[in-house]
C-alpha cells in the first residue's frame, strides 16, 4: 500500500497525469465551487460567513458553518459557472481514468443536475447515484419574517440524504469480464459474494471523534466512505485518486483496506491539517467495515480469486 498527499490544484495535475493510470476516483468536490475560493474560505476563517452560513449557537453549542447553495441555485451565472468547471473537470479525469473506471462523487439535491449533465457531456456513463441518508440542517424552515403567519409550510424540504453521483468511463473491452482482466476496472466490489453492493447506504453525520483528529467543514464519516472505497476497485487493487481531499476522508479509508491512493489539496492549510489527520482516521475502528464486520478484509481478498470466475456467466 502506498498513498501520496500532494499540495496542488487538481486541475493543473490532472493534465500532466499520465493517460488510463487512475483506476477510480471518489472524491467530495465544492458542491457549488464557490465556496472553496480563497476570498470565501477567508471570510470563514474569519467568522464573516460571505456564503458559509453561520448557524447560531444551539443550547449552548456552536454549530458549524454551511455554504448557502440556494445563492448558487438561484443565480443562472453561479448555475454556469457550476457547470463549467465540473465540465473542465470530467474531461480531465475521462483521461486519466482506465477504461470501466468508476467515479463516486459527493453533490447536492440542489446542484446534482449540473453536475450529471457535465460528467455526461465529458463522455461518462451515469451508472445510478448512491444515497447517503443523513439528516443535515439545511431546508425546513418557513417563510423568512412570516413564520407564524404560515406556520404550517416549509419552504423547501428538510435535507435528509445526501446523493453521491456514480458514473462509469466506457470499457474498452466487449465485456466487463475482459475488461476487469486488462484493466481491473468495470464493475464494483461486493463486500461478500452474498451481498452485492446497493445504492442506499444509511450513515450518520460525522462522529465528533473523526472532527476533533480533521476539523474540515466538509468531512465525510469514515463508515459511509470505507463502504464507497471499498467498493470503487472491484478486484481489490489499482489507484484510487481524490482531486478534492480535503480533510483526507478518502485517504484515510482507502489507507484502511490497504489500496494504493492519491489525494490532492490546493489549500496549505487543509493539506498541513490533513497531513496528519489521515493517518488518525484510518487507525480508527480497526474492526469496522459495514453490516460484515466479522469477516476481515484478508478473508474478503480470499474471495475474489473464487467469485471472478462467476463474472463471465453474469454478463
């Protein structure tokens, strides 16, 4: 296993990555882009808030700030700009993934149109969406100034999951079979040969234990993402690569079942604090895996030489 944490815009790494050498990508971009600018992130460092909403304390908690995306979604040239950069950004990773390579990629109910018809456009197959159930401050709320005179609506619904865009570079090969064999890429890992794996994955909002070791405002539970890394090299080996890494979630799992993976952070302060933190974060539940945490990940490895020879007769 070996895994490489690199100070840099995606962007201008991803072009000078070689062709066809990242097996599958799973990363949690921002959502409306904006928020992670400098100028923005500035402003939340700073407690201006500028589009990171700063939630009142709550019975004597401090809440963590979250970025508006209904400035993003109202605005048609924000709409644009979302769907420029994600278009940019599916040509470059198109590239660099083999063919069959999967992407998972963390979005938004409100943006995740944009983002779909981007990765589309750039020449990905969209292969379903995985929903993470989690229940998040954002919607719910009445009408701004006339909460009791409409006491009885909302004015868009509470956020209660998450959805996860998968999408599929096209295979090179005639079947999933022979392309799992050229390039180990195509399909998607189950965690037993009696489990495949499914698109509703219920989670939690992130443990304060994984906060405190990475206090990035975008972090992701380590159950919710050893089940998606797990999942994104279906033969259990290749290079996972997070563009986006942030707080280093999906290093930290991938870290966990000993793949080989690359994460890139643009931001120093997050790349310093992520530095130490992925480490931390793998280390943590060395026993957990999902509902099969009794069988271990060398048993799992096990089965794989048995279970491919089942793949041709599927497709």
């Amino acid at each position: 296993m070996a895994y490489d944490l690199i100070n840099v815009d995606c962007f201008s790494w991803m072009a000078e990555r070689k062709e066809n050498s990242i097996t599958s990508i799973v990363t949690d971009p921002p959502y409306g882009v904006k928020e992670y600018t400098e100028k923005e992130i500035e402003k939340k460092r700073n407690g201006k808030g500028g589009i990171w909403r700063m939630p009142p304390a709550f019975d004597g908690h401090l809440r963590k700030s979250l970025p508006r995306f209904s400035v993003i979604n109202d605005d048609p040239k924000e709409r644009k700009n979302v769907y420029d950069f994600f278009s940019k950004w599916a040509t470059l990773a198109f590239r660099i993934l083999v063919p069959g390579g999967h992407v998972f990629i963390a979005s938004t109910p409100l943006l995740s149109d944009i983002l779909s018809l981007a990765m589309r456009n750039g020449g990905f197959e969209r292969r379903g969406e995985i929903i993470r159930t989690v229940s998040t401050l954002r919607g719910g709320d009445r009408p701004k100034g006339a909460e009791i005179e409409f006491a009885e609506t909302s004015v868009i619904p509470k956020g209660m999951w998450e959805p996860w865009g998968l999408y599929r570079k096209p295979l090179s090969e005639r079947t999933v079979a022979k392309n799992l064999r050229r390039w180990k890429a195509g399909a998607l890992r189950r965690e037993n040969s009696d489990l495949p794996f499914c698109d509703l994955i219920q989670s939690t909002k992130t443990p304060s234990i994984e906060r405190d070791i990475s206090p990035h405002p975008s972090l992701k539970p380590q159950k919710f993402m050893r089940k998606i890394v797990y999942a994104s090299l279906p033969l259990g080996n290749g290079i996972i690569l997070d563009p986006f890494s942030g707080g280093g979630s999906t290093l930290a799992a991938a870290i966990h079942f000993g793949y080989d993976c690359i994460g890139l952070e643009k931001d120093e302060q997050f790349f310093i604090m992520s530095q130490n933190a992925i480490p931390k974060l793998a280390s943590l539940y060395p026993n957990l895996f999902t509902q099969t945490e009794n069988i271990s990940v060398s048993a799992r490895q096990r089965k794989v030489s048995r279970d491919f020879s089942l793949i041709e007769t599927l497709f």
